[in-house]
C-alpha cells in the first residue's frame, strides 16, 4: 500500500468535484422538466437527459442516489427502473 502524496490526493479531488458539478448540472436540467432515461444498447447502458443531453454513468449514479430524484417504476422489472424524475422536497 502506499501513501497518497499531495498530487495525487489533488487528482482524486479535482474527479470527484468534476462528477459533483456535473451531478449539479443535470439536477438542475430536472427540476426544469427533463427526466433522466436508461437505455440498454449493445454496446452496455446509456444514461441520457429527455432533452437528449448524454450523462456518464458515474454522474448519473450520483443522480438517483439523490433524495430529490426519484423513479416511475417503468422499467421490466419493478426493481430495475428506467426513468427518474426530480420531486421537490
């Protein structure tokens, strides 16, 4: 194991703060109307806005977890959801 040196520990805080703001961006995109899609390709999962807008698959993980967004239950399977909506508080 070895110990984080302070350029590292700056290159692991700069990717967290870029999903955070994007995380932000795409919350913000929802609680303007848009909805948050998964569509299953054969290349793997594609995560987008309704308004087209891509999200990675890292922010949108954030995304879900976040109590302002919540499913429709739309998916196959009631425990595998397909769309998320923003819900206000």
């Amino acid at each position: 194991m070895s110990i984080p040196t302070v350029v590292s520990l700056r290159a692991k805080h700069r990717k967290l703060d870029r999903r955070r703001r994007g995380a932000a961006r795409v919350i913000t995109a929802m609680s303007r109307g848009a909805s948050l899609h998964l569509a299953f390709t054969r290349h793997g999962s594609n995560f987008t806005l309704s308004n087209g807008i891509r999200v990675t698959p890292e922010v949108a993980l954030l995304v879900v977890n976040d109590v302002r967004v919540v499913n429709v239950n739309d998916g196959l399977f009631p425990t595998a959801p397909q769309t998320w909506r923003y819900c206000e508080p």
